[in-house]
C-alpha cells in the first residue's frame, strides 16, 4: 500500500484527496489541519484513517510514502523542510516556496536527508490532457523543426471579488504576491517544459493591479523570458479581467507551428499549422499513441514514478527555476 499524508485540507488538499483516493493501492494514512471544521469535511467525504490538529504530530506518528503540503504559500518552506527531516518524501503545493532563499534550503534539506522533494504543477494533466503529451512528443521528435518562440495565456475572468479581504491570497505576507506568484508556476513550468529548457538568459516582465487594486497584489501580469536555447517564452497572467476566461499555448517551430487552448471547461484541440497551407487535419498528426496518453492525474503520475524509481516530471529542480524566474519577473517589473 502506498501511504500519503496531507497537511492542509483545504481547497486544494481536498482535490488531492479526491485524486489519490481514485488511486488503486493508495491509502490516505493521515491528514492534518489546524482547522477542525476542515478536517471534519475531509473525514465526511473520505476515508481517512488518522487525523492531526498539529503537522509535528502527523510527521513524528506516521510511516509515510508521501507527505503533500498544501498550506498557504508563506509555510511551504517551513513545513517542507520538518517533513524532510523528520523523514518523509515530499509533494509541495505551488509555488514551491517565497523566495529562492527558502526553495535552496528546500533542496539542500532534501538532499542531506536522502528524501524526494517533488512540486505540484498539474495543468498538462488537469487542462491540456492529452493534446499537450502529443504536443510535446511532437515538439521532441522535431517535427515542428526548432521551437523558437512559444505564447502562453492564462486570462481568468474572475478569481476573487473585489470586497473579499479574509483569503490569504491577497495578503502579500501570507502569497508572496498575486497572480504571477499563482498561476506563474503552472504556465512557465508549461513553457520551459514544452521548449524542454529550464535555463532562463533573461526575464523582462511587468506586473499590475489589474481590476483588484490591491497593494502589493498583481492582479495581471506579462512577460518574456528569453531561455538558454534562445527560445523566448511570452506569458499573459491574470486573476480578473473584463474577458472570457481563456488559456492558450502557440507553439512556433521553423517546419510547423501547433496551437493548444480552448474556452473555459471546452475541450481543449490541437491544431497545426504550415507556411503556405490551411489548417492540417488531426489525421496529419497522427493518431494518438500510448506515449501521448500518460496517467490521468499529477497524482497518478507522482505514485507510478516514485514506485518505479523513475524522475517524474515534477522535480524541486525545475520548480526552483521556475520560482527563479517569477522572482527576476517582479524585480524587472519594478524597473
Ligand atoms: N495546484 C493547483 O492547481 C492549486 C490550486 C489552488 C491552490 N494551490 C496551492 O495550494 C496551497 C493551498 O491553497 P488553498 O487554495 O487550498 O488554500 P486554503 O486556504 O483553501 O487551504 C489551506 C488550508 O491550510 C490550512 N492551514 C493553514 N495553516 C496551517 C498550518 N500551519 N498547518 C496546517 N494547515 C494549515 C488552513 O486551515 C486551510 O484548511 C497554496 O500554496 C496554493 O498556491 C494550488
């Protein structure tokens, strides 16, 4: 049996536990939080062996595979770091940590306790599944020839109401920022994923307070980054907007560009395009193989690999690249 523990039942530990329980050998052993009432919604809807009110508690009692953070954003450091050295493998929610600081101590911690560190980034899996794995095995055969520029949009049209002032999201002590400190790790980790470069040359960006007009709170966000391979990353963030919530992946090669995205909740298709044609047709992709259709899930795709002893796609590594970026991304924006 594969036993995981959750510290942090809220939002997104409740998505956790709903996908590691769809998992078949998967056991959630324990969960914690320091909210009684998030811990009595999580023990009504699954089954839950053990509950903690304390973490230290939790990671003292328990014999663990994987210990998942999904506390807000200012404790991830924190709590990842007792978790590795009280001797557990580690998924921590995003962003991986603050600041780079933090997220080095993250790594070095996991390191000097020989235990996995992993961080969350599921959109290829829980928005662009599977048109983004026969992308990406598209892009890696090079059948789109060198991929020199790739666009990424993330526009939502509402995340948070402007008179909600109790999220922690919106308190820059608690976030570390708004919208590009969210949603940046998930579509730069898309980009440096797909260009399968992590390697930032430079990162020239700007932030705004959007509709929100918190202080602090960058409620949109643009960018580019140009990467080691010379491949530039242009990236559109926002939490609000007067728009359809959207998101987009152009992909431009010197042989063929390919197209991802969709509407909200529509899903999402795959087109190419070539110089000089119309719009080739799904069948010139080629049919969708078993490499193009992974695990249905992050979660899915965390316990097969750990079993197997295989580098996920989830590693601290990349994660801190990603955070490396976000930071230049802000300092540029105050320029
Ligand atoms: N991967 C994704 O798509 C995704 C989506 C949403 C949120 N997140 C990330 O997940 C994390 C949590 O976000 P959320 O939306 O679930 O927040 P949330 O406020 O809904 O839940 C956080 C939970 O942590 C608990 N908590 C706070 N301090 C704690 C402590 N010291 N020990 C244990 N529990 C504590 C709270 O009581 C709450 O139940 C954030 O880092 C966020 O960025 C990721």
């Amino acid at each position: 049996m594969f036993k995981v523990g959750i510290v942090g039942v809220g939002y997104v530990g409740n998505i956790h536990l709903t996908k590691f329980s769809a998992i078949e050998g998967v056991e959630i052993t324990a969960i914690q939080d320091k909210d009684a009432k998030s811990i009595d919604h999580a023990k009504k809807n699954f089954d839950v062996k053990n509950t903690y009110r304390c973490h230290k508690h939790l990671l003292k009692n328990e014999v663990l595979d994987l210990v998942v953070i999904c506390v807000p954003n200012h404790l991830h450091a924190e709590l990842t770091i007792e978790a590795l050295e009280s001797g557990h493998n580690v998924l921590c929610e995003k962003p991986m940590a603050l600041n780079l600081k933090d997220a080095k101590s993250m790594i070095e911690a996991a390191d000097q306790n020989q235990k996995l560190l992993l961080a969350v980034n599921n959109f290829r899996w829980d928005y662009f599944n599977p048109s983004i794995f026969k992308l990406k095995n598209l892009i890696d055969s090079k059948w789109f020839g060198r991929i020199y520029h790739i666009k990424l949009q993330y526009l939502r049209n509402k995340t948070f109401s402007p008179d909600l002032y109790s999220r922690w999201n919106l308190d820059f002590e608690s976030s570390g920022g708004g919208a590009l400190i969210d949603l940046g790790p998930h579509i730069i980790d898309l980009g440096m994923w797909l260009a399968s470069d992590y390697s930032t040359l430079s990162v020239s960006g700007s932030v705004d307070a959007g509709l929100l007009k918190r202080e602090r709170i960058d409620d949109f966000a643009t960018g580019l980054i140009k990467l080691k391979s010379n491949c530039t990353l242009q990236i559109d963030l926002s939490w609000s907007g007067h728009s359809r919530s959207s998101w987009k992946i152009d992909v431009h090669g010197d042989k063929r560009s390919a197209s991802i995205g969709s509407v909200k909740d529509r899903n999402p298709g795959l087109k190419v395009f070539k110089w000089g044609k119309e719009e080739i047709d799904q069948e010139d992709i080629g049919a969708f193989t078993s490499s193009d259709l992974p695990e249905k899930s992050l979660q899915e795709h965390i316990v097969k690999t750990m079993m197997q002893g295989e580098e996920s796609l989830c590693t601290a590594k990349n994660a801190y690249s990603v955070l490396n970026t976000i930071t230049q991304w802000y300092e540029s924006s105050k320029d």
